[in-house]
C-alpha cells in the first residue's frame, strides 16, 4: 500500500575529496571558468543504492511512519553540511528504526517491483525492516571510511 505522500528514495554514501590540484568548472553562463582551489573539499560519491520500494510502506503505525520519514529527508538532505550527515547520525537513525521495524507498527506491504517474469504475482515485502537491514548493512560498511557522509534524495 502506498501512503499519500510517500516517495522513493535514493540514498548515497559520500566521502571527502581532494583534488590535489586547481580545478576549473564552467560557471553559470558557462563563459567563464570559475577555480577551485587544490586544496578544496570536494565529496566524492562511494555507493548509492536507488531504492526501487517505497520503504515507509511496511511501517503502519502513521506517526512512526511519519517521524521516521521526515527524520530521514531532513536530516540527511543534500544541502546540509557532510559532517552532520555523518555515518554516526546515520548509525542513530539506523538504531530509532530497528525499534520501529520490529514493532507491531511494521507489517508486510505489496512490493512495487514484484518478479519482472510475471505481471501477475504479488509479491509481499516488509519494507520498512529491509530497509532497516540495508541502512544497517551500509553503516556497517563505511562507518569507518574517514569524513563519510550520506545523503538522501
């Protein structure tokens, strides 16, 4: 079932970047260059998992539901700064949503994508703890990557 509002998501692992040289990028009106210093941080994307689900749809309980997504989107947007996108705030997160997934408010939902063999199988999913699963998966693999960050879009 998909909620009002829900969207999918795609989540990327970044980590911090130097170039070790100058860099010159076409601005705005793409007649200029603009430079970036040799010694800019840049972010540098690792891994990113296009989640093909809507991951809030196991999650039954609407004020869980609505924390956690929202928790999510704001905290990990693109436009805040990498080092409060952390992999320790997304350990956190990770933690807040095990409690959901593998509460009463998290059931089975109709997976979006089902088998692409068949139009007519459906296929049950609990989205919202294999979502806790592949978060946990990915704090487990880059926490200790230096300067990680995650962002969400």
């Amino acid at each position: 079932m998909i909620h009002e509002g829900q969207t999918k998501v795609r989540v990327t692992i970044w980590q911090p970047y130097f170039a070790g040289r100058m860099l010159a990028f076409g601005a705005s009106n793409l007649e200029t260059l603009e430079l970036l210093e040799r010694d800019t941080e840049l972010q540098r994307e690792i891994f990113t998992w296009p989640v093909a689900e809507d991951v809030w749809a196991g999650i039954v309980d609407d004020d869980a539901r609505t924390r956690l997504r929202d928790k999510f989107i704001n905290d990990f947007q693109p436009m805040v700064t990498p080092a409060a996108r952390s992999m320790s705030r997304l350990g956190a997160f990770v933690e807040e949503l095990k409690t959901v997934a593998y509460s009463n408010a998290s059931d089975w939902s109709t997976s979006e994508t089902g088998a692409p063999e068949s139009n007519e199988t459906s296929f049950m999913i609990n989205a919202g703890l294999a979502f806790y699963h592949h978060l946990a998966w990915m704090h487990e693999v880059f926490a200790d990557v230096p300067g990680a960050s995650v962002s969400v879009r």
